[in-house]
C-alpha cells in the first residue's frame, strides 16, 4: 500500500513537471515594465516549433504546459535590441532587462507587421523612442523628422505651415502616416505634418521605400507610423509641465498614467501657442487623447486609442522670396507683403479598438476598428489684395475639406518555426467626405464622394541559413480604380559574418509595387472649370533597391543603397474644352527618381548614439500632359527635391542628464513662385538645433531646446520665410509613479 502512495506521488510530480509554468518579465533599462513585447521560448535541444507569447501591462509573459527540460527565450520588443537568453530546467520566473542598440540591430515593426531586428526586416526603417523625442522636444512631427535618413520635409513658413515630407524622389502625398493603427493621409495620401503633434508618443518609425503590399494606398515611397506611450508604472504617475521662449512661445502638457492589475492607461493634454515672427504667422493646437489597455485574460487583450486635435494657423502666403519682395517685370514694379487675412484651420478626431488574441502557441491575431474624421477650412477674407504679373493674389475664397475614413482590419501572425513566420490580414475601409469651395460664388466648385474598399493580403518572412526572404501579395479592391494586386519580395544575404574590425557584411536587394489611389478633388468635384473623372486608375510606382551593410568594430554600421522608382499612371490636370477652359484630371504622367542613400549608424555607448546620412536623388519627368511648359515639362526634375541633402543626429541620455544635435543639410532645389516673377530655385541651407535636460531631481527635470541656433534666412518652400534662432526653455514635473 505504501507503494502504491509513493507511485503515486512521483506520477504526480512527474505530471506537474511536465506542465511546467516559465514566467518571463521583460524590462527596460531603467527597469520599467514593457508591455507588447514578443517572447518567443524555444526547446534548447531541438529548436524546434515555438511557443509565443506577448507581454501584458506588467511586463509578464506566462507559458504554460511546458516540457522538462532547457529553455531559450528570445524577446523582440520595439525600440531595444533583440535578446536571447538560455533558461535551465529549475528556471521557472525569470526577469530580462533590454538595452539599447545601433539602428541596424534595433527590433522594428513597420517593415514587416511584426517585430523584427532592422537589418532583417527587408526594409530601411529609422527610430526614435519616447526618450530621445523628450530630449528633442518637437513642436510637430515635422520638427524631428527631418533629422531621419532620407527625409526631406518642406514646411510652407513657420510653425503650424503646410509641411510636406519628400522621400526618394517621390511626391508628397507619396507617404502613408499612421498613427496608433490610424492612417490619418486623405484619401489619396496628402497629409501635414506640421500640425501632427508628437506629444506622449512613445515611439516613432520611419520606413523608406514602396510598401503597399502591408500597407495599402498612399504607401508608395515611405511610412511614418506614431505609437502613443503605454502607462507602466503601478502607482499613478502625473506628469505635467509648461515651457516658453521668444515669438510669443508657451506649451503646457498634462499626463496621468499607469497600470492597475490587468489594466493601463495613459490619458494626456497638451496646448501649444505662438506668434511667429511676423504678421499673420501665429498658431495654436490644442490635443487631448488616451491609450487604455484592458488584459481580459493571458489570451486575449483589448487597446482602445484616441486622439482629438485642433489647431489654427496664419497663412501669411508667399511674399519674400530668397530674401526678396520688391519686383521689376515688364517696367511694373511690385511690391509684396504678408497676406493679412489668410487662415488655415483642422480639427481632427482618431479612434481605435484593437483585440488582440492568442490561439495555440503560434498564432497572435488582431482585430481592429477605426476611424478617422478630418476637417479642414482654408480661408482669405481679402484685407490684403495684391497683384502680380500672373493676376491678383489675397482674393477672398474658402476651400473645405470633410472626410471621413472608417472600417475594420484584421491581421494574423503564426510563427511555424524560428526561421518561418507568415502574415495574413484583410482589410474594409469606409471613406467618405466632400471636397467644397464655396467663394468665390462665380467659380464655386465641390463633389461628394464615397469609396468602400477592399484587401487581403500575405506575407511569408524565412530565414534559411544566411538567405533572409520575405515575400508577399496584396489584393485589392477600390471603388475607383477597381483590382489590382501589389507584390514585394526582398532578400538578404550574410556574404560574410567578419571579425572584430569587419563583424559583418550583408547584401540586400527587394522589388515592389506600389499604388496611390486618386483624392477627392481628382474624381468627385465638379465646377465651372473642372469636370468629374470617375475612372481614373491608382497611380503606381515601380520600386528597385540594392545594397548592403557592414558593421565595423562592432560599434559602427555602414548601409549604403541604391534606390529606382518609376512612377506611371500620375494624375494631372488637363484642359479638355479650350473654348470654356474646362479640364479634367487624368492618367497621363510618367517620371523617374533614383539615387543612392548612405548611412552610418553608431552606438558608442550604451547611452550615446550618433546616426549620421547622405542622399543623392535625380529626377526626371518622362512624359507630361500636351501643352506643359516648365517648371512641369516633359525632361524637367521635380520641384522642391534636392539633389544633396545629409542628416546627422546624435543624443546622450543619462540618469541625470541628457542632449541631444540635430543638424540638416539640403541643397538647392528647383521651385517656383507660380505667379510670374520668374523664381525658378530656393537656395540651400544648414539647420542645427539642439536640445537638453537635467533631472534637479527625481521629481523635477529643468529642459531648454534651441532651434535653427546660427540663426540662418532660409526657405524651405520659396516665398516662405522659415523661423530665425529660437528657444524654449521649461520645468516638468513628477507625481507618484513608483
């Protein structure tokens, strides 16, 4: 009988071993929690089918019924390096604190849909996390990124200005933007990034090159893609803080945030004036949003986000160009100055609710619905008239843009192997909105339109030895345009795995496809001088890359890439009636822009980075609509891209303080004034600016930021003087948090 009870007893602690429970806690380097990171546990002597889970609001990845046995688990978390450790048989709770790595080795998202060490992920992706945004302390995205490889953004003015982003050539509304799985781009990709503020945003990702196949429309050279930070600490933490500088400058923010059990919350405020240094260049944005987070189980969470944003803008328009606004034409003279009465405004709402849930060890599915409402009055009471060689200008008008984008996406991930991992989703889109310009009464045009669109979408992402493959597929289905299908693949290949001065050289190459469908304006609106155009097709790019990186000393990384798109199918306006002056916008324009983007990457310490790029771009319209004179003609370049421009960006963050410089280079650039004075180039220009903090204590930070600091007359836009030096400077404050 006694026997009996001891078999027993083993039996039942053998049971009980093989059912182990690991729990994983993964940490930041300051020891805060990071939820949203993907554990992934394999079997030490097999290596074989994994386990895969993803962090809660406590950092906690729990596996249950796990084998005897050694463990490996390799955490993936946005932002940080990838890091693996070995667990032994009597490990069952163990804690693993992330750290900071170069560019190259930094896990990303954007590339793939899921998270994957950059120089893996098919794709030049650039980053900035929560820290090194505070230390920059942009008013708007515009303000850091251009500081990012790649990037040349041209703000119209000063702050609150229409600020394009330019990326290999491609146009402006060539970039999808998204923020907390929202695309805030119009229908037909335009979108401003100086009224996008980065307030509470806990990482930013910047992927350069076509990316539709993940993404859809308006991905057809680059997607900046805006995460709002998670609340991570127990204890409530309020934040709060204010700053002022010269130009009638003052910003105040407000954040409470944390984690309660199974829930995290971050809810936040912020308002930001200015007067701008001249007439009618003042700007105010209030923004006000939250990010709660709910773990029903250790399966299934549920993220709901929100943003509200409104902002007022001067529109002083084009009056002083490269330094110049007194002009001689035809024995005319003309004398310009800022438009008094011009006035741009937006007041925009987001929402997103994603479900996220875990079947099996393998898969992580998400559901998300959205929803994004934009609204923008562009206006000109007509105080200021003047006249230019080309006709008046500073006339009355009112243009109103009301666009409504809602639906549903699902994307489902399954890990099959450590080296196999596939992506599928499908997409529904509602969009919905009018495009009006009601003044002047005589030429009063406008058209309401509605789209419901459809994808499905693949992506199988391998990795056979030093061969690294991802490949995919996108079908789509647009009111507009109809189908199409969008594929990428890109390759990567470890030629060689070095020593200690060469550590390593990889070769990169990928092709894709993408599409932009056609605005509003372009199909729907009618008017005494445009017709509708219901068939327009989706404009395409035909994207080439080749490259390579090699890691040197095993602190430097050098990329370098050369890059070919083929833009065909753009949309230009066309006159197709010369007695009444009527046109439509059709298919027609054809162009090219390639070059080469070179970057060095560089961790020197855990705390000191330093990424410094280089970018050559040609263009060249191949095919224009009959009738084109310059600047648009058949053979010219684009307007506003330069051929030279450089960043560079380094920042120290430390326990007490931290700094950062930010400089930009570009170089001359074709442009025109459009109103017959004959500008024809902006010239170059240099732009430092630089930032710091200094923790008093742990509750108070002191912060000063200066921009533009050598005070440099520049225009990135001609006719639009940009800001001269600036400063702010401010205190923020901490409340519980432990």
């Amino acid at each position: 009988m006694r026997f009996f009870r001891i078999l027993t007893s083993v039996i039942c602690l053998l049971a009980a071993a093989s059912a182990a429970e690991i729990k994983i806690k993964v940490v930041d380097p300051q020891g805060a929690a990071v939820a949203g990171a993907q554990v992934v546990l394999l079997e030490s002597h097999t290596g074989s089918h994994p386990a895969v889970e993803l962090t809660s609001a406590e950092g906690l990845a729990i596996f249950r019924g796990i084998g005897t046995g050694g463990h490996q688990v390799r955490v993936l978390a946005p932002g940080f390096a990838v890091e693996t450790t070995a667990l032994s048989a009597a490990d069952d709770s163990v804690t693993i604190q992330l750290r900071l790595a170069p560019a190259s080795e930094t896990v990303v998202v954007t590339a793939t849909g899921t998270p994957v060490e950059a120089s893996s992920a098919g794709a030049d992706v650039a980053t900035l996390n929560h820290e090194q945004l505070q230390v920059m302390n942009p008013v708007a995205a515009d303000d850091a990124v251009r500081f990012l490889p790649g990037a040349v953004v041209n703000t119209a003015g000063q702050r609150g200005g229409l600020s394009s982003l330019f990326v290999r050539g491609g146009n402006s509304n060539y970039n999808k933007v998204i923020v907390d799985g929202v695309s805030l781009t119009e229908p037909g990709g335009t979108i401003d990034l100086g009224t996008l503020s980065l307030a509470e945003t806990g990482r930013l990702e910047f992927l350069r090159g076509a990316q539709s196949t993940l993404y859809g429309s308006d991905a057809m050279t680059s997607v900046v893609q805006v995460w709002t930070r998670n609340g991570t600490t127990p204890a409530p933490e309020l934040r709060f803080g204010a700053d002022a500088g010269n130009y009638g400058t003052e910003n105040g923010y407000a954040s409470l945030a944390g984690t309660h059990g199974r829930f995290d919350y971050n809810v936040f405020g912020n308002q930001f004036n200015t007067s701008g240094s001249g007439p009618n260049d003042d700007y105010s944005n209030s923004l006000e949003g939250a990010n709660v987070g709910f773990s029903i189980s250790d399966q299934i969470s549920l993220r709901l986000r929100a943003r509200h944003d409104n902002s007022v803008t001067g529109a002083p328009g084009a009056w002083n160009f490269n330094g110049a606004n007194v002009f001689d034409i035809g024995g005319v003279t003309y004398v310009l100055s800022p438009d008094l009465g011009g006035r741009a405004r937006q007041n925009n709402m987001l929402a997103s609710l994603d479900l996220a849930v875990k079947t099996g060890s393998s898969w992580t599915h998400h559901f998300t619905g959205f929803e994004y409402n934009l609204k923008t009055t562009n206006s000109d009471n007509g105080i200021s008239p003047e006249n230019t060689p080309f006709g008046p200008i500073n006339t009355p008008f009112e243009a109103l843009v009301n666009i409504n984008r809602a639906g549903f996406d699902y994307q489902g991930d399954y890990v099959e192997r450590t080296w196999a991992e596939t992506t599928i989703g499908y997409e529904f889109e509602d969009e919905n909105g009018s495009v009006n310009d009601p003044i002047p009464a005589d030429f009063a045009s406008g058209g309401h339109g509605l789209r419901l669109n459809q994808a499905a979408y693949v992506q199988q992402a391998l990795t056979l030895g030093r061969l690294s493959v991802i490949a995919g597929g996108r079908f789509v289905h647009n009111t507009t345009f109809g189908n199409t299908g969008v594929p990428r693949v890109a390759l990567g290949f470890q030629a060689l795995r070095g020593g200690h001065v060469f550590s390593g050289t990889r070769l990169n190459f990928s092709y894709a496809t993408g599409i932009k469908e056609p605005r509003f304006e372009e199909t729907f609106v009618t008017g005494p001088f445009q017709l509708p155009n219901l068939n327009l097709k989706a404009e395409r790019n035909r994207a080439l890359e080749a490259g390579f990186q090699q890691n040197l000393l095993s602190r430097f990384v050098l990329v370098a890439n050369y890059f070919n798109n083929l833009f065909h199918d753009q949309i230009e306006f066309v006159t197709v009636n010369p007695n009444t002056f009527q046109g439509e916008y059709i298919n027609l324009q054809k162009s090219l822009a390639h070059g080469a983007e070179v970057e060095l990457q560089s961790r020197l310490t855990q705390r000191l980075s330093w990424n410094t790029s280089y970018t050559y771009t040609s263009t060249q319209i191949l095919l224009a609509p009959p009738g084109s004179f310059p600047p648009n003609a058949q053979g010219d370049p684009f307007l506003r891209r330069p051929r030279h421009s450089a960043t560079t960006l380094l920042t120290y963050l430390g326990p007490r303080w931290g700094g950062n410089l930010g400089a930009s280079f570009v170089g001359p650039r074709p442009d025109s004034d459009f109103d017959g004075f004959g500008i024809n180039h902006t010239p170059g220009y240099f732009l430092i600016d630089i930032g710091a903090w200094y923790k008093i204590n742990s509750r108070i930070t002191a912060y000063a930021n200066a921009e533009n600091i050598l005070n440099h007359f520049y225009e990135e836009v001609t006719g639009y003087p940009a800001l001269g030096a600036n400063f702010r400077a401010g205190m923020r404050f901490r409340i519980g948090g432990e």
